[in-house]
C-alpha cells in the first residue's frame, strides 16, 4: 500500500468535487473550478451544481477547437470575486498566511496538498538542537515550505527564477509575520554550484523541482537531464547531524514514489528510514486526487 499524504488541518481549503479533467475547490470563502489532468473519472456533482457554486472557473485558451496547452487560459469570475484573498493555516505554533490571486496559468499561488509537508518541516525544526538551523528551499515558488521554516525558527535561504514570484512569497512573510528569510533570483542548479565551490552548509534542503522550467537568464531545466547532478550538489552541502532533513516533490504524472526513494537513497544514503508516497487530496465523495509525489527523511536522535 502506497503511503497517502493529505492535509488533515487545512480548514481553509476544501477539495469539493472532481471529474471530468477538472476540480472544484475551496479557498477560504471563494469557490474555483480549475483544470486538473488526473481527474480522469466523473464529476460526482452535476454540471449545474458546479456552475453555482464557482466564483471563478478557468477557461482552457483554445486554437482551431483544440486546447493549446492545459496551463494557459483565463478566468470566468463572478462580480463579488475579488483579485487577490487571503487564506490561513495553523498547525501547532505556526500561523500562516497566504495571498491567492487567478493567474493565467490557472494556478492561485498555493498548493494545499503540501500542508503535511510543512508539519513535517516545522516538526523537524523544532525538535533540533542547532542552535543555527539553515535551510535551503529550491524551486521555492510563493514560500509556504519557506514559511514553515521560518515559523520553526530555521535561517531560510529561498531560492526561485521568477522574481515576481519572490515578491508574492515576501507578501506571504509579511502577512504571517515573518522576517528575515533570505530571496535569492536564480537557477536553482547554478545557485547549488556557487554554493559548493563557497563550502556553505545546509541543516534542511527543500526540493521542489518542476518537469520543465526557466531560469532567470533562460537556462533550461529538465527534470530528467539534471536531478542527479543536483542532487549529488546538495549532498555536498547538506549537514547531517540530529533533526537534519531533505524533502523532494516531484509532479511528473506517471512517476512512482520509489523514484524520489530511489533518488534519495543513491544520493544521501540516510541513516534512517526514507518516507515516500503520493501526494493527494479528497473530495467529497472520497475520491482521492493524485497531485504528486514525495520523499523524505529526517535524521533521528
């Protein structure tokens, strides 16, 4: 039985229905219908139903009656949805605040299944006895692993291409009053190089790669031609002591968990035990969405 990691604390977000390649979502008091590949079965809810109940449902752009590509399109709002909203999130000590707007590339800024990885972030932390806990967060997007960090009370050196992306995640530090997390605009593979060659260490690393991607000045990144030459970097500046951990996602459809295992274990060979599974949400009806993958450890007393 493959491990499932749903979010469990997450009262601002609801997954409420799926099918028919899209999915009808909760956050906070708005309402999106959003694209979503996997959802391959059928809408447990009828069409109408969706219909009333979305603030907002995202629109595929089109060519010639032929989607162009499942990322891009446009929004179909309703008068009283607003550009940007806040959500919360809490889990022991840690309160969290995000910004969420409609982008056209059908994303809003966060993504709820990775709740449980926060914990798993914040827990790891907070049991450490460093004194100066520094993570590393790569592909970090809108900062809510870089948050959990933080919030546990880690130095957090946050590392993304998009420099836009970084001022959302910095909106995101402010409003959960936070400070203090370092933003770095670069290739994630060229920055894990300068920091190899300076000999700077890292108590936590955070991987969050795409399939495919930019870097600031156009550099290419495909997960499959570069993964293992940046995981083998981070093994060089990963710390290993007690409560030192490595979290890698991966969303390639298609990808078992004992990929990122098996990318763990070649790379890090941990002294402990390596958790890997799906990542996924539930709807309503109990259908479980498959949204990605995980693997991760974290070194033990």
């Amino acid at each position: 039985m493959i491990p499932l990691l749903t979010p469990v604390h997450f009262t601002d977000y609801e997954l409420i229905d799926s099918g028919n390649f899209y999915k009808l979502e909760r956050f906070g008091r708005y309402i999106l219908s959003r694209p979503e590949p996997q959802a391959i079965w059928k809408k447990h809810l009828s069409e109408t139903e969706w219909q009333q109940l979305a603030h907002a449902h995202f629109v595929m752009k089109r060519n010639n009656n032929r989607v162009d590509n499942l990322d891009r399109g446009e929004w179909l709002t309703q008068k009283n949805m607003p550009e940007s909203w806040y959500v919360q999130y809490q889990y022991e000590h840690m309160h969290l605040k995000f910004r969420l707007a409609l982008t056209s590339f059908k994303h809003v800024g966060l993504f709820p299944e990775q709740a449980e990885n926060w914990n798993f972030i914040y827990d790891s932390i907070k049991k450490s006895k460093v004194a100066d806990f520094k993570v590393l967060n790569l592909f970090a997007y809108t900062g809510g692993a870089s948050l959990a960090a933080r919030a546990a009370g880690a130095r957090v050196t946050h590392v993304d291409a998009v420099k836009q992306v970084i001022t959302w995640a910095n909106d995101n530090m402010q409003a959960s009053h936070l400070a203090d997390i370092r933003w770095i605009v670069d290739d994630a593979l060229k920055f894990v190089r300068r920091e190899v060659k300076r000999g700077n260490k890292y108590n936590g690393i955070i991987l969050d790669p795409p399939a495919y991607g930019r870097g600031p000045e156009g550099e290419k990144w495909v997960l499959e031609q570069s993964i293992a030459e940046l995981m083998e970097l981070c093994h060089k500046i990963f710390e290993p002591q007690p409560a030192a951990f490595v979290l890698l996602n991966l969303y390639s459809m298609g990808y078992s968990p004992l990929i990122a295992q098996n990318l763990l274990t070649s790379f890090f060979q941990p002294p402990t035990p390596i958790e890997c599974g799906e990542l996924c949400v539930a709807d309503r009806a109990g259908r479980k969405l498959p949204l990605g993958i995980f693997g991760r450890f974290c070194i033990g007393e």
